[in-house]
C-alpha cells in the first residue's frame, strides 16, 4: 500500500487537483507520482510507524536533482498524513527539512496543507520542519498568501501542552507577529505564549506597547535571543532596531522582575510551580543584552536586581536558581560593561546566592576587575559600597526630610510626609531607601563572614572603608577591633581621628599600617569575654551580630574519638524548608531533599560550605521512615534528620584536630543555629521523644550564651526579684503558680508536676535591651514568657488559662 493511497479522500482531492482551492496547477503529474511508488518501496511494511530503509532510500536517490528532493520532501510529508500522524522516521524528515530547496508557491501551499490537523497527534515539532523550511527565507509578501494557513497551524500548536519550546514554533509565532503589524496587541501575543504568570503579566499591561511599530521589530529580535551571549550580528541588529520607546519598556519590564514570584501553572497536563517559561526568559534575555546598548545611570543597578531575582532558588533562596539563563544574561552584561561601579551591585548577588555556577561567574567578574585596578576582590568590594549621598551619622536631610541608613524617611522628625513636599526629592529619597534596604544586610552579612573568617586589614583600611563609611560604619563602630597580638577596643571618634576603647576605658590608638582584625571570643580567655559582655551591656551597645556573645565550639572528646566527623548535630528533626533557605542564607549549597526519586539518592543528601583555607564543611541530612507517610505521599519533604558533618581538603577527609578553631567553630556554630531554630523540638504544641528530649535536655553552645546573656540581663529587669536562673532553666514566680522556661527551646514546665504549658508567642513581647537578636529571637521569646509569667493572675488568654488551673 503506498503513501497515496493512505491519504484521507478530502486530502487526495485537492492533491490531485494541484493543492489551490480553486482547483487550478493540474494536480501533482506523472513524473511526482512515479517518483512516490519508487519511494514507496522504501518503506518497512512490518513496521507500525513504516520507517523508511536507509539504504533503499540511498539507491533510490542516486541522480537525483532539486525537484526530486522536494518532491521527496512532499511525500514524506505525506506519509506522515497517511499513517494518521505517525512520523516516517524522524531523521529523514529532519534531514530533508536541512536540504535548501526552492520551493514554489504551490508546492508550499501542499505542504502546509498536508501538515495541517497533524499535529494534535504528535508529541514532537518534526511534522513541521519540511513546511518552515519552505517558506524560513521568504520575505512577508511571499509569505502573505500562506497566513490563514499559518494562523492555523499556529493554533493547532497551541493546543499541544509543551509545544511552546519548540523551534519551529518560534518561528512562526515570530512570523505571524510581523504579519499582525497592524494589531499590536495581537503582534505581542503572538511573540508571548500564555506559558507563566510574567508572560500573562506582559501580554496583558504591555501587549500594545510591545506590538507597537516603534518596537515589534525589536521585540521579534529579542525572541531570537536563544543561545547563551550574544553574537557581534545580534548585538548591531539590537542597535539598529533600538528607540527610545524601546529603551523605555526595558527599564519598566524588567524593573518588573524583582518583585515578581514563582507560582502554580498548567502546562497543558497539569499545574506545577512555574516561574519562567524558557520563551519568557529568552525575552527578557534579549531585553538585557540590549541593555549593552543603553547609557543610562539605571542600567547597572537594575541588571543587578535582576539577576539577584532570577539567580536565587525557588521561593527565595535554595542551592538552584529561578531562572539561571537570565541571571547569567545580567552578569554578563555588567561583565562586558566592567569598572567599579558594577561592583556593589556583584557584592549583593554574592552575598545572596548560592548557585554554584552563578557564583562561580561573579568571582570570575570581580577577580577580572580586581586585576584591572591592582586589589584584591575583597580591597575591590569594600572600596565601592555606595555611600547614597549619606553623611557621617547615616542620614541626608534636605528640605525638612530626612533619610536614614534604614530606610526611613521622616519630615523634620515625624513619619507623615505632608504634600507640600517636593515630589522629585520625595521620589529621590524613596527608591534611594529602596536601594539601602538590598545593601544593608548584605553589608551586614558581609562584614560577619570577614569575622568568621578572620580577616585582616591595615587600620588605615578600617578607618576610611568601614568606620568612616556612613553605611558600613553603622556595623562597624559597634564592634570590637582588635590590633593583632595586642590590645582590643570599641572605636571611638576622638580629635578627629579613630581610636580604641577598652572595656576598663583605657585608649588606644592604632598607627596607619598596624594590622587589626575583628576580635573573636575563640581566641581570648573566659575572663575577657567576660569583661566585653559586660561592657556592652552596661554602655546599652547593641551589635549587629554576635561577636562579644558569639559561640565558640572546642573540639569535644567525642570528636577526638570520631577523628573525622562530628555528631555534635546529627539525629536532629528539622524542618526541612526553614532548614534549608537558613543554610542557604548561611553560604551552604547541596542541599536538596525530596520524596520523587529515593531510589535515585533524593531521600539523601549532603550540604557543603567552602571555608578559608581551601577546605569544605560537609553535613549529611535524609528522610526519616516515616517521612513519605507524614507528608501524604507527596512529593515535598517537610521534616529533614541532620547527620554527620565533616571537612575535606578537595576529596581527602581532614582530622578535625588538624581544621583551624576559627574555622571548625564557625561551620559548627552554623549547624547548631540551623537546629536551634529550625527543630521541630520548638514546636509549642509538639510531642513524642524527640520533641521531649529536645525541648528540655541539655543545652547547646548556642543556649549556654543564651543563659549567659539573661544572667546579665536579669538584674536589670523589673521581674528580677521573681526569676532565678537554674543550669537549663529561667525559672519565674507567678502569683498562681511556678514556671521553668527551658533556655534551649523556650518550651516551659509547670511547678510541681512538671505540667507541660502551651504559649504560642505573638508579637514582639515587651521591649528590653536584648544585646543581640539572633537565634530567631529565642532570647527575646524567652524574655517576652517570663514578663507574662511573672503577671499569671493578669492573663486573660483562654487558651493559656485553662491549662494554668487545670
């Protein structure tokens, strides 16, 4: 049976009548119809699909000519029609689609019609690779005929899930946006398939704009912009096609990214959490590149919102990226535009993104901008912190207003802003504040990991880049600076110039040159950790971090006998999403749990940190037993096991004896905060071992600082006289009954049975000078229980009451 005789009776009609629908071209002709038997003894009959035998096919073609291999073209285009979709070997139709033929106007007309009602039966574009070629290099005029055709086939293709990626999909979306020239909205459409919510967004507020004709030319450029950088071609036809309108819809489309998020989307088969459709990104991709082009002082810091947006996981943070094309698109912009001033904007992406390989890239930018200017990154990323017009306390006030380093902005000290104001410095003043807000933490966390990794500088650096600078300098005077093997201090602007205050009040003045770091309590006796915690909190110094009550983790017998992995936190219950964005927060990647794949290794997994020095901290985490249970047999974990941790030099295991103290308790301090804040044994209404023995057993490093700082504290508060520190206990008197709040957990026992009481925290509690807010504010929980405690005749909450007098 050949190819013909399989074609549907409507189908064979209008072939034999030459493909026009007026009836016109005297239908195929001899010479195609013998050519099709010939071809037709090409085919495998035993085969379902009738693939085609290569080597006949091979024999058959010696000689051939360009009519021969288009008319071979058709009738494998045919056979695909014949068999009800079925593909007649997807290489052969591929191959034929590669050959450059000179199709006429009714050999096009036969192809698309042939290929029309195919593709609901295919799961592939291949059916559609012989009739884009025919008409690929056809100016629109040509093409103009073929529209309802096309138009056609392009909805055919809409209703095939996942078809919105394919090649030749592209090229016809692309094709009939210049043909719909005249219908804007249309012309956008066209170019953004309906595949996530920011290409719904663009269709719907920036449909018009997009398809105007100042910008559709552009617009179907950008849609081109599939491969991984630009080619010198695509970046001069961008120049060419660049308006001002365009340049226009790049700031404000983009400037939609930042805030854009994740969400449910139905591809056709069901709904998964979508953020961009590769479509979607390869636009804005385009948008970035052009980006080159544009000499705007908005250009810089937006590509890096954007790629800090697109760069981070899922949800906000994780070890993957939401859309890892487009953050590299941003990077490689701000690479090729290089200086200084694109090095704030590297230092905020690296401070927040853990994706290895975009990382990766920033150090590779940075490190080729540290060569051009003679610094180190490190030199390189304190020496560009925008100072945003601040003064030296932290504020720019102008007309009545006033900015400060938080954000904030008052008018002559009041929150409300009259409208009398100047509406162009009010604008000024708001996305400055916006800015501030992204530098901040990042400035914050930034300044901690120098800590943690002792770095040193010259106390002239210390001087102009941290205590001098208006926004790094709100960190930096109120930490402790230590001159190396000598005396420490909190600065003091003394003269004109900074010096060093000790906790006794004795001064000193570091020379220009002396090299000083940040003082860590692992490197000091118990007896001047003492004396800086006292001094804080007698002088009211709140630090930004912990430093003077930071935890210091010695190695423990236990871990001598180990040798090369510590237990200290395994077998803890963890929520596993909290677990993982603070770890992520905290510089760790790897991390990736889940319930789709355990025979694969995804009921496993192991978080890893570089550390100085060129080693890594390792930590194991898995699923319990009963974890797919617990979570309803889904996909998603919710509660992790922490494991062993461990550190290697590139693939060797190192002794934790031979890991610096700095380092191994620093890796260490990261893992007790993950399980101090993120253990399911916090839970207020939680039960079952684990929950017991972690609620009121022993207490960590974390919670010994913590029971260090409430004995300093408790002196000064007005329930002193009711609370009495006990080894793992606050223990408060109440008028109705005793109460003792575990210092780990927060969880609290009722005297004298040890009745177990429920509080579930609510607000900030009552404010008292906390010399630090870390730990996810379990000091300040536990505070906040016992000012409540201490009034137990007052409390009216039933659900508290209830359990006090049963």
């Amino acid at each position: 049976m050949g190819v013909l005789d399989g074609l549907p009776a409507d189908v064979r009609s209008w072939l034999d009548e030459g493909g026009s629908e007026s009836g016109s071209g005297g239908g195929l002709g001899q010479a195609a119809l013998e050519l099709f038997r010939r071809l037709d003894a090409t085919l495998r009959p035993q085969e379902t699909y009738r693939f085609v035998d290569d080597a006949l096919l091979k024999k058959v073609s010696i000689g051939w000519g360009e009519a021969e291999w288009r008319m071979a073209a058709l009738w494998a285009q045919l056979l695909t029609r014949a068999t009800d979709g079925s593909i007649a070997g997807e290489t052969l139709l591929t191959r034929l689609a590669q050959r450059k033929l000179r199709w006429s106007a009714q050999e096009r007309e036969l192809l698309w019609r042939t290929t029309l009602a195919q593709a609901e039966q295919c799961w592939t574009d291949v059916v559609y690779r012989i009739p884009m070629s025919s008409i690929k290099e056809l100016p629109a005029s040509e093409r103009e005929p073929l529209l309802p055709l096309l138009m056609q086939a392009q909805r055919e293709m809409e209703a095939i899930p996942l078809s919105a990626g394919w090649t030749t999909r592209r090229l016809l979306d692309g094709f009939i946006a210049e043909h719909l020239a005249g219908d804007p909205a249309a012309a956008a459409r066209s170019l953004l398939p309906d595949c996530d919510g920011f290409a719904a967004l663009l269709r719907e507020e920036y449909g018009e704009r997009l398809g105007e004709p100042d910008a559709l030319p552009l617009v179907r450029h950008w849609a081109t912009a599939t491969s991984a950088t630009p080619a010198p071609q695509w970046t001069a036809r961008a120049d060419e096609l660049l308006t001002p309108h365009a340049a226009e819809l790049i700031q404000e489309i983009l400037g939609r990214v930042p805030a854009y998020r994740e969400g449910l989307w139905h591809n056709g088969y069901g709904e998964v959490v979508t953020y961009l459709h590769e479509r979607t990104a390869e636009l804005l991709r385009g948008m970035i590149w052009t980006c080159e082009l544009i000499d705007e002082p908005w250009v810089t810091g937006l590509l890096g919102d954007v790629a800090l947006a697109t760069g981070i996981g899922m949800g906000g943070s994780g070890p993957n990226s939401r859309s890892e094309r487009v953050a590299n698109a941003a990077l490689g912009v701000l690479a090729r535009r290089g200086g200084t001033e694109v090095v704030a904007q590297l230092a905020r992406i690296q401070a927040k993104v853990r994706r290895k390989s975009i990382l990766t890239k920033v150090k590779q930018i940075l490190d080729a901008i540290a060569v051009q200017t003679g610094l180190s990154p490190e030199q390189l990323v304190e020496r560009t912190v925008p100072t945003f017009g601040l003064g030296h306390d932290g504020t720019r006030t102008e007309q009545g207003l006033t900015l400060a380093v938080t954000g904030a902005i008052t008018y002559n000290g009041r929150k409300t802003i009259p409208r009398s104001v100047d509406r162009e410095l009010l604008a000024e003043f708001r996305a400055t504040a916006k800015e501030l807000k992204k530098t901040v933490p990042a400035e914050r966390l930034r300044v901690e990991r120098a800590l943690a990794a002792g770095r040193i500088w010259s106390w002239r650096e210390v001087c102009e880049f941290y205590l001098d600078h208006p926004v790094t300098g709100t960190f930096a005077r109120t930490l402790i600076w230590e001159v190396i093997q000598g005396a420490a201090g909190l600065p003091v602007h003394v003269d004109g110039a900074w010096e060093l205050t000790d906790p006794a009040g004795r001064r000193i003045r570091p020379r220009p040159e002396t090299s000083v770091r940040l003082w860590h309590p692992i490197s000091h006796a118990p007896e001047e950790v003492r004396a800086w915690r006292d001094r804080l909190l007698a002088i009211g110094l709140r630090q930004p971090f912990k430093q003077a009550f930071r935890e210091v983790y010695l190695l423990t017998p236990a871990e001598e006998a180990t040798h090369d992995h510590s237990r200290r936190f395994s077998g803890h219950l963890l929520r596993y999403g909290q677990a993982k964005a603070l770890l992520t927060e905290r510089g760790w990647t790897g991390m990736s749990l889940g319930h789709w794949d355990a025979a694969g290794g995804s009921g496993q997994c192991e978080a890893t940190k570089e550390l100085p020095g060129g080693l890594t901290a390792t930590w194991d985490f898995y699923l319990d037993e009963h974890s797919f249970e617990r979570d309803g047999y889904g996909t998603t974990a919710s509660i992790c096991v922490s494991g062993d941790l461990r550190f290697r030099a590139v693939t060797s295991a190192v002794p934790l004896a031979e890991v610096p103290p700095l380092t191994l308790s620093e890796a260490l301090r990261d893992a007790d905060l993950a399980v101090g804040v993120t253990s399911i044994g916090l839970d207020p209404e939680g039960h079952g071992d684990y929950w017991q023995s972690y609620s009121f057993g022993d207490l960590t490093e974390s919670a010994e600082v913590r029971r260090d700082a409430l004995a300093r504290l408790l002196p000064r508060l007005a329930i002193a006289d009711r609370c009495t520190l006990a080894d793992r206990f606050l223990r408060v008197r109440g008028d109705l009954r005793t109460y003792k709040i575990h210092l780990g957990s927060g969880n609290i026992l009722m005297e004298p049975n040890d009745a177990y009481l429920c509080i579930v925290p609510h607000g900030a509690g009552d404010q008292v000078f906390l010399p630090f807010e870390e730990d996810g504010g379990r000091l300040s929980i536990i505070v906040s229980k016992a000012f409540l405690l201490a009034a137990d005749a007052a409390i009216t909450d039933p659900s508290i009451t209830r359990q006090l007098h049963f």
